[in-house]
C-alpha cells in the first residue's frame, strides 16, 4: 500500500533536525501544512518563500506527484534510482514512499520519515578511502553487471544527488565531495572536461564555484566538487529554480519576460527574496553567458538554485554547479527563457532584458565582451590543463559560432 502521509524535518540554526510539518499525498494532489512547533522558533524560515511562505494554512500541490517541487529536489534521479531500485526488493509504490527511502541521500537539509518523533538517521557516508571501490562497483552497474549487496551498499548513501551520469559522495573530514565518473561510450574525457569547464569560469571569469579537484581512480579521471549545501551537521537548505517556478508543463513562450520557466523570472526572485540580490543578478546574467558562449544547453532549471543560510537567515544564489559545454549538439536554444526571443542562444538575446537582472546596457554589454573574450582563450587552457587536442576540437564545435 502507497504511504500517503509523512512528516517532514529540517535543520536548525545548531544543525539539529526539527519537525517542520506534514506532507499528504495523493496521486494527483497533495497538501503541506507546517507544525505549530515549527512555525513558533523566532528563527523558523520558510521551506520555499515563493509557494510555501511561513503560515498556519494548509498548502495544496495540485501535480503528478501531489508535492511541491522543493521536496523533491533531493529526490534520486536515474542514477540513485537504479541503485534503489536494486538495492530494495519492491519499487517504491508513489513519490513520497520514494523520498522516505531515500531521505539524507539527496541535497539539502530536508528530511523525511513515517514519525514525527524523529527524522529517518541517513546511512553514514563512504569516505575517500573507498574511491577505488566504489569506481569499480558504479562501473559494473553501467555495464549491467550483477553486484554483490555489499558493493550496493557502498555506493547506496549520497547517491541522490540529481543527474544521470554515475556519481557518490564521499566525506573528508567534514568536508563532502559529490565525485562523478566516466562513462565507457563518452564522446570526450568528461571528468576533465568538467573540471576544465568549472576551473575556467572560477579563475578566468571570476564566478562563484565550489573547490573542484580531477582525480585518478584506477587509471580514469573523475571529477570532483565540494558539496556546497553545507558541512558534515550543518547543512544549508536547497531549492532549484524548478521548484521556485513551480510549473508542471514547461510551454515554449516567445517573450521571455511573460516565461515562468526563465532567467528572467529567476532574476526577479532573486531581487524579491536575496539578501545581496544585486551580485547574485550579476553573477546569474553572467552564468547565462557563459552558458550561451560554451554552448551547455543542459542550463535547466534544476541546475540553478538558491541556498537559504540557517546561521545569518539570508537566500542567496548558490554556487555554480554542472556548467559545461554539451558536446556534438548545437541547437541554437537554451534550456530556459533568456530574453526577448525566447531561448534563442545568442548575445543579442541576452542583453534584450539585461535591465531585469538590474544592468545598465553598458554594464550589460561589457560583461557579455568579457564572457566572449575570455572563451577565445578556452582551447589553450584545456590543452593546458591535459585535455587531447581531438577532445579540444569536438568540444569546440558546441561553442558559439561567432567564437569559432
């Protein structure tokens, strides 16, 4: 039988889990209504303060899953669902059974459980130690091969975190690595260029961008980043951009300013609801970009965020996370609205509502020069940082044209 009804927690200001509130759930539709004991700490903040504002009324969710977006960003997606799904003997009845199972796996600080006494305590996280092996075990899954329960085991914890290529967690002291794997049919080295991509718009584009480390595992590049939703017993609260917008369709509309699913509409949340609203509009408008001139067309909504700090009480725009280039495709189309026509991936797109991100047209304009100057550089400093010069040719023909 599907769980309908479950108890929701997040962390206080200390790192301790509270009882924020219930979640009902029905295919179809669901509710959220916070707890009284949540809604009475002087330091109590909102789940997600565009749908789910601080109040004692009952939140309906009207979508396939019956729940709102924020908790189901820490949800699996393909790659922690086949582990779940190998690693328990039935398949999770309906989403809530799903978020339960997995609670702690994901990111962010939610936590799920059947008791509002108590959050369910997450399995405790592989270490660097395990690297070799857990290479090893994430490499026979992409390969369909049969694995032992004790190599699911191992690479069962923090494997929620989204996307589908094969990833884990992994502590260092208290410091939390997300480390990503090759897959044997890539068309290029992807660890390095990930490592290439995010380096390059941490120190020639000066945006804000976890620690990143590439790592030889048995022979094969990795890629590694700091996990920026907080350390080990003080996590920070996460929602996607996905979830802010709360769309269940995405409908192409031409004029970006009138698109829920868009920069434009991420600027303006980010301007309602940030502390430093006007460096995290900078730092996006920058971000889309970079994403426009590199050609990562996978820029979804899912992959922008904002963090909520428990500490000071402020959002802000998180970190940057999986930007780079998307190879052997040019589709002339982002993954969300980016101005005046629409997706279209171009400067002149972007710099149509530069205004919303709070830029003046010089300013605007001067940073998208910037971005494009500095991608001149970028086969140099792939070639530099050990990329072949066949992967350097391949990535480049993702780039916008203009720069080729």
């Amino acid at each position: 039988m599907a769980y309908e009804l479950a108890y929701v927690f997040a962390a206080s200001p200390t790192g301790e889990q509270h009882f924020a509130g219930t979640l009902e759930s029905k295919t179809g539709t669901g509710t959220f209504t916070y707890a009284a004991s949540w809604l009475a700490n002087d330091w109590a903040y909102p789940l997600d303060p565009l749908n789910l504002p601080l109040s004692t009324k009952r939140y309906r969710a009207l979508n396939k899953h019956g729940l709102f977006g924020v908790f189901c960003d820490a949800a699996p997606d393909d790659w922690g669902t086949r582990i779940m799904l190998l690693r328990h003997e039935h398949a999770p009845a309906n989403e809530l059974e799903r978020l339960i199972r997995t609670s702690g796996g994901g990111v962010g600080c939610l936590r799920y459980s059947l008791s509002r006494g108590q959050a369910k305590v997450p399995a405790p996280l592989p270490t660097m130690q395990h690297l070799h092996d857990l290479a090893k075990a994430a490499e026979k899954l992409e390969l369909k091969h049969k694995l032992a329960p004790e190599e699911l085991a191992l690479l069962e914890p923090g494997s929620s975190m989204g996307g589908a290529r094969p990833k884990v967690t992994v502590a260092d002291d208290e410091t939390r690595w997300l480390v990503k794997f090759a897959k044997a049919w890539d068309l290029v080295d992807v660890p390095l260029l990930e490592y290439c991509s995010m380096q390059f718009l941490k120190d020639v584009l000066g945006l804000n961008v976890p620690e990143t480390r590439l790592i030889n595992v048995g022979g094969k590049n990795a890629f590694a980043i700091v996990r920026f939703d907080g350390v080990a017993n003080s996590p920070k609260h996460f929602i996607s951009a996905n979830s802010l917008f709360n769309q269940d369709r995405i409908r192409p509309i031409e004029d970006s300013k009138r698109n829920p699913y868009s920069y434009c509409n991420l600027a303006s949340i980010i301007r309602k609801h940030c502390s430093n609203f006007k460096e995290d509009n900078k730092e996006l408008f920058m971000r889309m970009v970079a994403n426009i001139v590199m050609g990562n067309t996978d820029d979804h909504a899912r992959n922008h965020a904002l963090l909520f700090d428990i500490t000071t009480a402020k959002w802000q725009l998180s970190p940057a996370y999986d930007m780079l280039p998307i190879v052997a495709t040019r589709s002339g189309l982002q993954a969300m609205g980016v101005g005046e026509h629409g997706a279209k991936a171009t400067l002149e797109n972007a710099l149509s509502y530069a205004n919303l991100f709070g830029l003046k047209t010089a300013e605007a304009q001067a940073l998208c020069q910037k971005v494009s100057n500095a991608y001149t550089g970028w086969p140099d400093y792939c070639l530099q940082n050990g990329m072949q010069a066949a992967d350097v040719q391949l990535v480049q023909g993702a780039m916008l044209n203009e720069l080729n």
